[in-house]
C-alpha cells in the first residue's frame, strides 16, 4: 500500500527489544537501521507525491 511506514521497528514490533539492543551496541547495525528507515521514509515520500 502506498504511505504505509516500513520502518524496522514498525515491521517487527517482536524484536523491539533486540533491535534496541543491537544498535545501542553495534554501530554498522545501528548505521544500517538508520540507512533502512531513511529510505523507508523517502519511499513514503515519492509514493504520496
């Protein structure tokens, strides 16, 4: 669906807390998570213009 927000939290809300936990230790997974969800976000942006 168009809008919809992909995020990696918003996708699997189950492993909020291992999500949470890898990017407060791991800097490339927190890199990566950042990267993901900024597309994510550009993505929402070119579909609902």
């Amino acid at each position: 669906m168009l809008g919809e927000n992909h995020s990696l939290l918003n996708e699997f809300p189950q492993y909020k807390d291992t999500i949470n936990t890898l990017s407060k230790h791991d800097a490339e997974f927190a890199q990566q998570v950042k990267d993901y969800d900024a597309l994510d976000t550009e993505i929402r942006t070119l579909e609902t213009t």
